[in-house]
C-alpha cells in the first residue's frame, strides 16, 4: 500500500508554521480593531451561484478553478475561492444594509484549483477587510494604510512595494474598454488563446497576462488615463494626496487591472520581489457595483485580501515559541503531587509542561528538546521539605523552593 499524503496542492500546517499564522492573523485582527473593523466569518462553502453571479460565470476562476459539486441534497455548492463575496452575500441575507457603513475583518482557508508552487496552493489562507457603504475616496485611503499598517507591524513592509492604479467610473471604463477591444483586435492573431477568449469577454484581463507574447503586445496599449472623465481623475487624485500625507508611499502601475465589472476607481497591490512568481501579498480595490449585481441594494465597497502563507514567507522565524516550565516528578508520591502543582501553575498562567515517563535523564532531555526555560523537580528529598528544586535551564544556576512560594518564584520566567 502506498504512503499516504496530502492531497496535491495542499500541506500539514505543524507547530512552528501555526504560530507565524497565528502570528500574522492575530497581527491583522488587533490592527483592524484599532481602525474599528469587526470580526466576521461566512462559511467555507456556499451555494455555487454566489461566486457565478459575482466572478463572472466567464472567469477564469469560475471555468477553471472552483472547487464545485453536488451535495446529497441536490445543490450546487462551492468551497470558497474568496472571501469577499461571502461577505456581500451575508450583506444581503442578513439585511444588514440599514447598518452601513459596516467594516469587517476576516481570516480563514480559501480554495481554488491551481498549480501548485510557491506561495500558491490549492488550499490556502486570507485575511482580508472589506469596508461597505462609503463611497468616498477616504475609504479607499483607510484600508489601504490599514493593509500598510499591517505589513508593517509584521516587518515586511520595506520589501514590499505598494502599486496603485485606478480603473474609472462606468464611463470611464467602458470607454477604455472599446479603445482596448479596438487595440488587441487588430493583433488577434498574436495573441495566446488565452487572451483571445479575454478579447471578447473581458478584454482588461489581457493586461495582466503573464504571457510573454502578450506582454510585447500590451507595451503599446492604449493607456487608461486618456479615457478617464473629470470625475475619475479627481477620484484618483484624492487618493493620492491622502495617502501622500499619511505618508504611505506608492508607485503607479498603469496596467494594474481588476478585472471583473463591478471593479472601479482605485486598485492596489503591495508586492515583492522575495517570492518568485507570486510577488503579490496584499491586494484588492474598489467594488461599488457587487452588492448591487448579486441582487442587493446599490452599496459602495472597497477592500483586500492578503496570503496567510506568502506574509508568513516574508516574516522568517516569526515571534519566539513560549518557553515552557518542565515539571519533573521523580517517583510515585512525586507524580501525583506534580499532577495537582503543574494544574495550579496553569491556571495561574505558566506554561507547563508535564513530564509523563522516564528517569531524570530522560525527562531531563525532553525539557532540552523542548527548549524548556526552567526545570520544577519534585523527589523524595524535595518531598520531605514540602519544596521543589527550580532550575534556570539557560543559566545552570537552581534552589531549593517552597511549594508556596513556586509560584511567585516562577513569575521570572514567564
């Protein structure tokens, strides 16, 4: 029988990569509740026409990437490949539209059917925020800093590099959309059967094609800013300033594109150079016409997501693991006085950890496995003076303790 293993485009997250999640997530929640974002969750898999009716029933996610089936009751259901149409959806179901401007924070496991590589898997994970109801280019402003915020307090802010663009109102964009179908139409021919297909269903999506044909065809397409209307322009330009005086630092990516047609006004992206293909790590933009197409209210929106796995690349090591104290019982009566000591340190909020077998040389060595920061040892001898022996773990040094006064003596190594 061959080996088990995970299924192709997923892993086993162990101890030492949870904690630089937990890192990054617990980074992003407390930074989020600073600018006032709430905690939400949508389920992992909702019924499949959430994600159709908002990515495009001709998107490549939609075509190529969902993870789709038939549930025993007969309905189509998805696995998530996003997070921000679970959160439109609980927008319109909950009849939450009478509390706007709502501001929402997020983590958890998204899906999508990709080649495997790194920093992209087929089951990865997010955080994101999404801020509803303000139309207003300040909302825009607001979480991209928060996005700077967060990278920032995770310490990867100097390898990333923030991209903005902007992609119009309506007008603007559907004007750009004929000057560009115009453009590649007379280079059908030239370009990949990818971006063919694009040409006449979403012809945006061409500019950001990774083929490298279509790349030499791109450099001379039509810039965006030469369809921008007044309003537009002003839109960008109060972004700009805004975060010019926040002093969050950009560059502009004329070419930066979202593709799918509730997008508008202002895109983004931090990207680096330090994880090969995937350089993006922290993306999104504005979304005024979502919640509108999928059958709710017209409510303005604007937001991103960021790759659990990619920040947790950037970060390295992460945060220290907590040093454990080892409680090392040494015999019988030593065991179950340990038992009782190693619960009350616990619940006074030591991290304890438990010897369960063996001499003192073997749950010695346990305690330097685990890069424990001190050693409580209960014998015989100890016993008798109703005491433990402490041991500094990373000095050598050790005394003789009063059961009740361990607890107070531990405080230090917390």
């Amino acid at each position: 029988m061959a080996s088990l293993q995970p299924v192709r485009g997923t892993h086993d997250i162990l101890p030492d990569e949870a904690r630089r999640a937990r890192h990054v997530i617990d980074t992003g929640r407390n930074l989020a509740a600073r600018y006032g974002y709430d905690e939400a969750a949508t389920p992992i898999f909702e019924f499949s026409d959430v994600f159709a009716r908002t990515l495009g029933e001709t998107s490549d996610i939609v075509t190529k990437e969902m993870y789709t089936f038939t549930d025993k009751g007969g309905d189509q259901i998805t696995l998530r490949p996003e997070g921000t149409a679970g959160i439109a959806r609980a927008l319109i179901s909950g009849g939450l539209s009478q509390n706007l401007p709502l501001k929402f924070f997020y983590a958890g496991p998204m899906f999508r059917y990709e080649r495997p590589q790194k920093g992209r898997l087929r089951q990865f994970h997010q955080i994101g925020v999404e801020l509803l109801g303000v139309a207003e280019p300040i909302g825009d402003i607001e979480v991209i800093a928060l996005g700077a915020a967060i990278l920032d307090e995770l310490g990867v802010r100097g390898n990333t590099q923030l991209e903005l663009n902007t992609l119009g109102n309506t007008q603007s964009r559907a004007a750009y959309r004929d000057v560009l179908v115009e453009y590649f139409s007379d280079r059908r021919g030239d370009l990949s059967e990818d971006s063919q297909q694009r040409l006449d269903r979403n012809p945006l999506r061409i500019l950001d094609s990774k083929n490298e044909g279509d790349r030499a065809i791109v450099i001379g397409a039509p810039e965006f800013d030469d369809s921008l209307d007044a309003e537009s322009s002003d839109f960008f330009a109060e972004v700009c300033a805004g975060l010019d005086a926040l002093g969050v630092a950009w560059h502009r990516n004329s070419r930066l594109v979202r593709g799918l047609d509730y997008y508008c006004h202002t895109a983004f992206e931090f990207t680096t150079d330090a994880l090969g293909a995937q350089s993006a790590v922290l993306a999104g933009g504005r979304y005024d016409g979502l919640v509108e197409q999928m059958g709710g209210p017209s409510t303005p929106g604007v937001g991103w997501a960021s790759g659990i796995e990619r920040l947790s690349m950037l970060i390295g090591d992460g945060p220290e693991k907590t040093r454990a104290v080892a409680v090392i019982p040494l015999g019988d009566a030593a065991e179950a006085v340990a038992l009782k000591l190693t619960d009350e340190l616990r619940r006074s909020g030591v991290s304890v950890d438990l010897g369960f077998r063996g001499k003192m040389k073997q749950r010695m060595k346990r305690a330097n496995n685990i890069n424990a920061r001190a050693a409580v040892i209960l014998g015989d001898d100890e016993l008798e003076q109703n005491a433990a022996t402490v041991r500094d773990l990373d000095s050598g040094e050790q005394e003789l303790v009063p059961l009740t006064a361990l607890r107070d003596r531990l405080e230090q190594f917390r």
